[in-house]
C-alpha cells in the first residue's frame, strides 16, 4: 500500500489511455517467473526464480515515471506486475475501451521464452502511454534507463500483438472483458 499528498489533481494518472497514442515501456524484462500468476495457475508450478529488486534501478525508474507525470508527458500509467506484461496491457485497454497494437519484438528483456516474456513479474516496470513521443524519447535517453515504444492504442476494439512482423494474439476489447470479469466474480465466488 502506499498513502501521500499530491499537490495537484492532473498529476494523478490511471491506468487508461486515448486513441492513437504511443505505448512505452520501462524496465527490462526477466526470466524470473517464481511465484508469479502464470506459473501457479496456468503451469501449476509453485518455485522458480523469484523477481530480484535491484533498489538502485527502481529508484532511477520511479523517479523517471514521477518526472514524467510532473511534466504532464503521460496520459495513463500502469505497473507490470501481477499477471505481467499482457495483464497490465489488457487492463488498461478494459479501462480505456480501446483497443492497443504492440511488438514484443521491441520490449527491453532477457527472457529465454515468450511466455515468460508476457507473464514474468519482474520488479521495476511500467507501461505508460503518450502524445508527446519526441519530449519523452529525449528524456528516457538522458536517463540512461531501459525504455521502448512498443506500440499504440487503436481507435478501436481489437487488442493485437505482434511478434517478428505476424500477429500472434487478436481480440476484442469485448471478449476481453467478459473474460476478465468472470475471472473476477469466481475468485471472489471461491474465497467466500
């Protein structure tokens, strides 16, 4: 949990973006899937590589993410972390009601597997979306952090992504949704 003053309304993000805007990401994804979502519930894995936090790289990203803000450069952000890339991706398309095309190509990673590329829960990540590319590549440049733009929102429903130029995931933002509210209502259904 985390409490705090914020000085100003506009510099409290969501997880949400408008069309046609450009998807970055920060941080670099790695093979450390202990304990993560996708092992325990999709693998039926419990153990692995537990994610490392290395204090000195979350700094410099938190405070990147924060200055961002402060300079109103970011629209919507969103950590990566339970569930991993993909969650945090459809969740801010749920949130938005649009749509996204992203490259896993591009994401800054050190993954052996793509399913660990989309699912790991590594420390020190977020998505953000922008309108303001050429100010925000100049930052993220100085700031000598991983960094990638990895796509767009649409003006859209269809949630794709795309792997060494093929789609390798397309959905609606519809079907999306109703999957991920049922996930909701049974995980509540079963801890009651």
């Amino acid at each position: 949990g985390l409490l705090g003053i914020i000085d100003s309304k506009k510099k409290i993000k969501y997880p949400k973006y408008v069309s046609n805007e450009s998807i970055f990401i920060v941080g670099t994804t790695k093979n450390e899937m202990g304990g993560s979502e996708y092992f325990e519930y999709c693998l039926n894995i419990l153990g692995g590589k537990v994610p490392q936090v290395d204090l000195e790289e979350q700094r410099s990203i938190v405070e990147t993410i924060r200055n961002l803000i402060d300079d109103d450069l970011i629209t919507g952000v969103h950590d990566c972390s339970k569930g991993g890339i993909i969650v945090a991706l459809l969740e801010m398309a749920i949130y938005s009601e649009i749509g996204f095309r992203i490259s896993v190509d591009k994401i800054p990673n050190e993954c052996s597997r793509l399913d660990y590329l989309l699912f790991s829960e590594s420390h020190s990540r977020f998505i953000f979306s922008t309108q303001n590319n050429s100010k925000v590549i100049k930052y993220l440049k100085k700031m000598a952090i991983p960094y990638a733009r990895i796509g767009c929102s649409s003006n859209d429903e269809n949630c794709m992504i795309d792997r060494e130029g093929e789609t390798i995931f397309k959905s609606s933002l519809d079907a999306i949704s109703r999957i991920y509210g049922d996930s909701l209502s049974n995980m509540f259904a079963k801890s009651t």
